[in-house]
C-alpha cells in the first residue's frame, strides 16, 4: 500500500522554479492550491503582469492535489437564521450567493482550460444518517423553487438499493448537479493556463512575514534547503495557504483549524460490482457529524473512500485502518479487497463554519476555510479575492469582508480535537439510538 495519493500515480505535483531573477512583483501569491492558482489566473485574464506564486512545498502539493475532487452546489454549514443572526440578513443573503455561485463559476472556468481533468457531471447522493436527518434534507427540498426542486430529487429509505447498495442511510438526497473531477489533473490544467497567462510559480520557499515600506509590501521567504532568506518587493500580497498556515501568519492561524482528512483508494475492483455498489460513478456523502465521503475512481474501476478517520495526528497507515472499517460499515462485501493507497491532507474549518476572504491588520489578503468543500469553492473565492485585490466595482459583499472571529485562547494547534471527535461520535450514536 502505497501512502501517496491516488491520484498522483497520473498528475504528480511539480517543483516550480527554485530561485528569483527579479525581486518585484506586482502581485505575491503565497500558497498553490485551487485558491491561490485561480486568484493568479483572474488577476492575469484582467492584465496584471508580474504574479508570483510561492509554496514551501511543490506546486499543489497541499490539498488541492489530495482532496476527493467531488464537486457540486455549494451551501453553507449553516441556515440563513443563523447566518442573518452572524452576518446581518443583507450579508447572509449575499454569503448564501457566493456559495450558490461557486459551482457555475468553476465550470465557466473550466470551459477556460486546454487540458482534459475528467470531469463528470453525473451528479451525487447525500445519505441521511437518521430518518431525522432524511427528515430534514426533506425539509430543505420543499423550500426550494421550482427550478431547483427539478434538479434534485428524494429517495426514500425503501429504495436506497436502487441508488446505492449500502443499508446504512435512511434515504438519499439525489442531486443531479455535480459529480467529479480528476482533482490532480484539474489543479494541472489550472496551472497550466496561469503559466500560459505569465505567472511564474516558485517552490521551496516558506513565507515569513511582510512589512509596509513606501506603499509596497516587502515580503520575507526563506528557501527551506539553504535557509537563505530572500525579500520580494510587491504591490499586493496574498496567503491563500488554508489548512497550511504557519505561526509565521499568527492573525491568520489564530482563526483556522486545520483538520486532517484520510483517503484510501481500493485494488481494482469487477466493473459489474462497482456498478451495483455505485452505479452511474455518482459521488456520495452523508449528514454525519463524522462523515464518509466516496466515489468511484474516474476510470470506475476501484472506490476512493474518504472521512475523518481520526482527530489526533496521524499517519496515513493509521487513517487507513479507520478508513478500512468505515468501507466495510458502508459495503461489508468488500470484507477481502486490499487497499493499494492511503493518504492524508489538511482541511481547514473556521469557527464560524464559513469561508472567509478579506485583509489582515497589515494589509495582506487571505483567502481562507473551504470546511471541508474546496474543489468548487476555492476556485471561486481566488476568483473573488482577486477581484478584491484589483479594486473591481462590487467587490465588498458576501463572504469578502465577512466577519471572520477567532478563538480566544487558541494559538493555531487544535488540541481540542481529540474531544471534538468524541462529542461527535457520540452525536453520531445517539441520533440512531433515538431511532
């Protein structure tokens, strides 16, 4: 068993370029995920010339390249009571938006790029955990309008089989929307196209801090092979390092929880018993506090399989074992398959559940907290960022400029994990036991 990720058998990460010709820029992009490559992408369409992305691992490296890659219609974690409550109704309104936007905005941006990320619109299951839980995806079914309500569809727990042969949900939600990308090959193709627009990618540096001098922002990276600290001159700068944060942004850090996810990927697998396990290559997911999240891989021949396998720090082999009995909780016919990949990445949740994009004290943009939904959502808020960052008209709704509260107490290390994870099993138990 390998502990890379699966998908870097055919899109590994690439180093980018390990030492500077110029040390201006106009714009500073530290962290080469979804969100940092798609900000680099629209600042560049808009005519901005001089775009450095810096990462102190490779390019991608980081969660983009080890996520799921399931896409659909995003929502937040919250209801827009709670939401107008936080926000004020006018920003909660607009926050719902963005979220509702981003899955749109990533296929127009998709249309954008010359490489094949194998897309799959197939569409995706949301498994109720509890006959309340069924109850309430019901709920938000019926609020919806009528032309949402045709792209999604409710199915009752008697026929569940029809959809997915597991019987631990207690009914589906199936929304037609969405599916899957190669999320490897679709962070290549979005590098690709920002390096055909001119932005220079550098990796091996590991940002340190920034300070103010005549207007310009003078950003300290230090090259983690040599130690040798190099200063870029730049007009903006960006931390798009999401569940990668270091103390060396302690504004930031202070306000994320980087979390980390398991993945494990099966042995190839007889395509008739993949289809009858899940057929159409439909991803899925669920309404637990302790999630499973899982697909077919983009050729349908094995099950990638995801979730919060442990909360305490880990290693891969050790998220595999978790991983291995959530699979076969799931499809308990799959007693004897071997796995041949387990990895793991940090995801980043914000104590308020939501995505924030705004500027720290110093002036520096952030662009931070998928909570666990990224694909989608991070390509659309480095949109958003970077409209923020040139100024465009409009920019200051929604999730830029939201409130983004820290946790008082906390430095950045979660070491109430452990417990969380507990609380949550927990909860997870005792909504069946109710039953």
């Amino acid at each position: 068993m390998k502990t890379t990720p699966f998908w870097w058998e055919e899109a590994a990460p690439e180093h980018g370029e390990r030492a500077f010709d110029q040390t201006r820029c106009d714009a500073l992009i530290v962290g080469s995920g979804y969100a940092g490559i798609n900000a680099a992408i629209t600042m560049a369409e808009a005519g901005v010339k001089d775009i450095f992305v810096v990462d102190f691992q490779r390019i991608g490296e980081g969660a983009s390249t080890r996520s799921g890659g399931q896409i659909g219609r995003n929502s937040p974690k919250f209801s827009l009571a709670e939401g107008t409550r936080r926000f004020g109704e006018k920003r909660a309104r607009e926050i719902f938006e963005d979220y509702d936007r981003s899955l749109g905005f990533m296929l127009d941006r998709a249309k954008t790029l010359t490489d094949d990320f194998e897309l799959n619109l197939s569409g995706g299951l949301i498994g109720a955990h509890s006959r309340k839980d069924y109850q309430n995806l019901a709920a938000a079914y019926d609020s919806m309008s009528p032309e949402r309500k045709a792209k999604n569809q409710m199915i009752p727990e008697d026929q569940v089989h029809r959809y997915l042969k597991t019987d631990i949900y207690r009914g589906l939600m199936l929304r037609h929307e969405g599916g899957s990308v190669h999320p490897a090959k679709y962070f290549r193709a979005l590098l690709n196209r920002a390096r055909a627009l001119g932005v220079r990618t550098f990796s091996g540096f590991r940002y340190t801090g920034v300070t103010d001098k005549a207007g310009k922002k003078l950003a300290t990276l230090q090259d983690v092979t040599s130690g040798k600290t190099v200063t870029i001159t730049a007009d903006k700068v960006l931390v798009a390092a999401n569940g990668y944060v270091t103390k060396d942004v302690p504004w930031l850090r202070k306000r994320t929880i980087p979390v980390q996810s398991y993945m494990i990927a099966t042995e190839q697998l007889p395509q008739e018993q993949l289809e009858e396990l899940i057929p159409h290559k439909r991803t899925v997911g669920d309404t637990k506090h302790v999630l499973y999240y899982f697909r077919r891989s983009p050729d349908g021949s094995r099950i990638l399989f995801g979730g919060r396998a442990r909360f305490r720090t880990s290693t891969a082999e050790q998220g595999a074992v978790g991983l291995r009995q959530f699979l076969l909780h799931t499809f308990p016919s799959l007693d004897k398959v071997k796995l041949t990949h387990a990895w793991l990445g940090n995801v980043c949740f914000a104590y308020d559940f939501c995505s924030h994009v705004g500027q720290m004290p110093d002036g520096t943009y952030y662009i931070s907290c998928c909570n666990g939904g990224g694909v989608s959502m991070m390509t659309y808020l480095g949109h958003r960022c970077a409209e923020m960052m040139m100024g465009t008209p409009g920019h200051d709704r929604g999730i830029v400029n939201s409130n983004f509260p820290r946790l008082y107490f906390y430095d950045g290390n979660p070491w109430f994990l452990p417990a969380v994870g507990t609380y949550y099993r927990f909860l997870d138990k005792a909504a069946r036991w109710r039953e």
